[in-house]
C-alpha cells in the first residue's frame, strides 16, 4: 500500500462494514442514517486494511460516480472487501473494470449490444420464460417446498447467463467455483488465479470454437463484430469478455431475485398490490433494486486534489460510495424507507451510475421482471416457509442476501394458464 | 430527480463519443431513443418528440449514467 495515497486516519476511525443487525434483513446499516445526516464523507476503515471516505448521500454518491476525471476506477472496484483485490497492482489486459475512458469505453461496446438492446431483450426474453417454467415445473413435480436461492435463482440465473453467452449449463461449475472465490475472502491472488486458470483455458476453447463455427450466441456475435472493427480483441481479450460476463453475472443476479422475493413476501401489502396490477411488476423491479441494490458499496480514487459535497479530500485518496444508503436519502426520494412497487420516479443507484454502471442491468431487469411475472400467475399461494427472522443470510461473500429462502405453496399452475 | 414533462417543446442532443451503450434511454423513453445495432451507441428516433413523451425523456437524461443526454 502506498502510504502517500492512504493517509492514517487514527484509533476512532469507523470500521466497515458497519453491523448489520438481524432486525434490518434488508439493509442498509442502521448507522448509515445518521452517518447521511451528520457525516455524509466520514473518514472509515475498511476490512481489507485501506482506509477511504465512506460517502452517503445521493447527490455526492451521484457526482463522484458521474465524475471518472476527478474520480477514477483505477483501484478497483471493490478493493474495500476483496483482500486479494491489490489497489496498486497493474492494470491487467482484460481488466477493464479498472479502466477508465476509451479503454474502458473499447470493451463496453462491444459487450453492450449483446446484454443492453431492446432487440436483444427481446431476443432473450422466451429463452428465459422457458428456464423459468422449466424450473418451476420441476419444483412442482418434486414436492411443495423449495429453497428459492439455490433451488430456483440461481440456476435459472446461471443458465441465463451462460446461454447468453454461449456456455451449456453442464459447464457452469467452472464459473461457479470462480465467483465463489473471487466474491469470497480470498486474501491472495494466487487463489484467485488458481481457480481462474481452469474457467479462462475452457473459455480460451470456446473462443476458438466460435471463431472456427459460429453459433447463435453472444460469444460469436462479438467476435463477429469485433473482427469488423478497427481494433479487434484478442483471443486473450475475447476470455476476458466472457469471464466478465459470466463470473459476476449471475449470483449477484440469483441475490436480488432471492432477496427480492423475501422483501415482498415480508411486505404483504405490495405484495397484493403488485398482484391486483401486474403492471405495476416494472416499477416494482426498479424498487426492489433501489431497495436492496449496491449494498457493498464501490470505490473511486481521487485524481486531484477535489470536494465532495463540500468536503476536502486530497489526491489519491479512497472513496467508498454506500450506493444502497444514499437511496434512502431523504433529499432524492419521499419516505426512502418505504418500500413502494409503484414508486415514480425512481431515479436510483442501485445498479451504480457513472460509465462503469452495472452492464448486464437490462438482463437482469429482464430475468427478475419474468420471474416476478410467473411467481404472481403461476404460484399464487407461494409463501414462506419459515418465521423471516429464521432465513439465513450469507456470510464470506460481498454479495449480501439470504443464504437460502424456504418457500412453500399450495399448487404451481400449467405453464400456459395466463393470469 | 426527473423535471417532469409539460412547458414547451424540448429539443434533444447526444454526445455519441461518450456514449457506454447501457441502453437506459432507450429503456426508459423507447420511442425517442434507440441503440445502433453494431455498438448500442444512443441514436435519437425523434429529436422534437410529442408532448406525452416529455417526461420521459427527462428521465432518460436524468438516468443515463454516462450524462449524454442534453435535454432543452
């Protein structure tokens, strides 16, 4: 760590992550209000040894992410929880979670028609209605009690995701084991490249497959496009891409539609209101992202000597934005605390802001819309299982949602019978 | 947070080059904004667009995470 850059703040500096007591399942930190309040850029000590700003409010999360000249992405996104996620590591090649401008700008379109287009969610929406009801029918011929988490999100999350891109589902134990530890708290990069190296080699063929025989998948689209381009990506580059979509693409997905389910069913009047008006299931997406999204938290890097809000902070010095705290802002939204599935307009952060906002959004706006479409009309009795203050939540992962959902129904109707 | 629709007629531009393709605009106004199909760059379908589509396309602005969007 480069002392110059991470300046000592003292013995009463706040830790993160702030507790997280089992009355507030849904988060954020109790203590966030207050921070918002009386210190909206509070000098914290992360779980991985830096020290940053811990940032609040919506208006100051919103300028820094907005911002990537004052602000960069350089450090890494995520190096307040992941120890192995060395801040002053070179950029990798493929790493462009860590670029900013037009490297950055290289890689995110070329990825962007293939997870952002209306036409390609058009595309993509019957193939996850199918893994929807598929799943949910073999739920329903096994019994009536499920594990939605493991039993239900994340599979159908995987296998979107892999179809997406072009990788069968029998092989999604080499992303799995991946994200397990890239997401975990790994301390070495050692680790992480151990359990990369297998998933990257799989890939390294398939790129070579696609670009031999194309198919109908994202991987072949790129490669089609890139090659069309001015600079074409690399094979090296080509693993990257995919590695990028398919490590992160799908527990954090498979998390809020997990976590989602649980803020609904514990919230029985939106419930009932999304139910007497499907219409409503868009706007209840977008709050159950603002509700429970951006929960780690993401970190920026000062370029120069700059404010936020008001607030000194010097060159090279961490920023932590606390995404989730700043959508319960008073000053950004009415009654932040309320969950309302019909809230307009919801302007909010959940998925970041800035050129480095979530971009596999559309998708997974697209995965939780038809999930929440086919819970309402084809299991209506779906309910859990358990007392809520009995779900588990997850712990060693910076992924934050419950461990397991345990849900129970009555009957799950035919796939075909619209509501 | 959004202005709202109403008032005038607005007038819209887009700064292409620093357009990351998260297909926002089109997602909240889709009959204003499209994506172009070979990078999903914003393309604008209707530069003085109809009074009903106003206030969405103050969403748009105010939601594209990469601050293309000049609404007047």
């Amino acid at each position: 760590m480069d002392a110059s850059t991470d300046r000592p703040g003292g013995p009463d500096l706040l830790d993160l992550p702030l507790p997280q007591p089992r009355e507030c399942p849904f988060g954020p930190p109790p203590e966030m209000a207050g921070l918002r309040e009386r210190t909206p850029v509070v000098r914290v000590k992360c779980p991985t040894g830096i020290t940053a700003w811990l940032v609040t409010r919506y208006d100051d999360v919103r300028d820094v992410l907005g911002d990537a000249g004052r602000f960069s992405s350089r450090a890494g996104q995520a190096i307040h929880l992941m120890a192995h996620a060395d801040p002053d590591r070179p950029v990798g090649d493929v790493e462009f979670s860590r670029m900013d401008g037009a490297d950055y700008q290289r890689f995110r379109r070329i990825i962007g028609p293939e997870v952002s287009t209306a036409q390609r969610m058009a595309e993509l929406r019957p193939m996850v209605q199918d893994l929807v009801d598929e799943r949910l029918d073999a739920l329903a011929a096994a019994g009536q009690a499920a594990d939605f988490y493991g039993d239900f999100a994340v599979p159908v999350t995987t296998a979107a995701i892999g179809g997406l891109v072009g990788v069968p589902y029998e092989d999604r134990e080499l992303f799995h084991n991946a994200a397990a530890v890239m997401f975990s708290g790994a301390t070495s990069q050692a680790d992480v490249l151990k359990v990369m190296r297998p998933l990257h080699e799989y890939l390294y063929k398939l790129v070579v497959t696609r670009r031999a025989e194309p198919a109908d998948d994202s991987l072949s689209r790129i490669i089609a496009r890139s090659e069309a381009g001015e600079r074409p990506f690399t094979d090296v580059e080509l693993v990257g891409i995919c590695a990028a979509l398919l490590v992160p693409g799908f527990d954090t997905t498979a998390t809020v539609m997990a976590h989602g389910l649980l803020t609904l069913l514990a919230h029985p009047a939106e419930l009932a209101r999304l139910r007497a008006d499907p219409s409503l299931i868009p706007s209840a997406v977008e709050e159950i992202v603002r509700f429970l999204g951006g929960a780690p938290g993401i970190v920026r890097q000062a370029t120069r000597d700059t404010e936020i809000g008001g607030h000194p902070v010097a060159e090279g010095d961490y920023v932590v934005l606390a995404m989730q705290a700043a959508d319960r802002d008073t000053g950004a939204f009415p009654d932040p605390d309320r969950l309302d599935v019909g809230r307009r307009p919801n302007n909010h952060l959940g998925f970041g802001y800035g050129t480095h906002q979530c971009f596999g959004q559309q998708t997974a706006r697209l995965e939780l819309t038809v999930t929440l479409e086919t819970l309402l009309r084809r299991v209506p009795s779906l309910r859990l299982a358990v007392p809520l203050d009995d779900v588990p939540f997850k712990t060693g992962s910076i992924v934050y949602g419950p461990a397991e959902v345990p849900v129970t129904w009555d009957a799950v109707l035919p796939a075909g019978k619209a509501g | 947070m959004t202005g709202g629709g109403g008032g005038g007629p607005v007038r819209i531009g887009v700064d292409v080059d620093k357009c990351v393709a998260s297909g926002m605009c089109a997602f909240v106004a889709p009959g204003v904004f499209g994506q172009r199909e070979e990078d999903g760059v914003v393309v604008v379908l209707h530069r003085d667009p109809p009074e009903d589509q106003h206030e969405a396309v103050h969403e748009a602005a105010v939601r594209c995470p990469a601050q293309v969007i000049d609404v007047e």
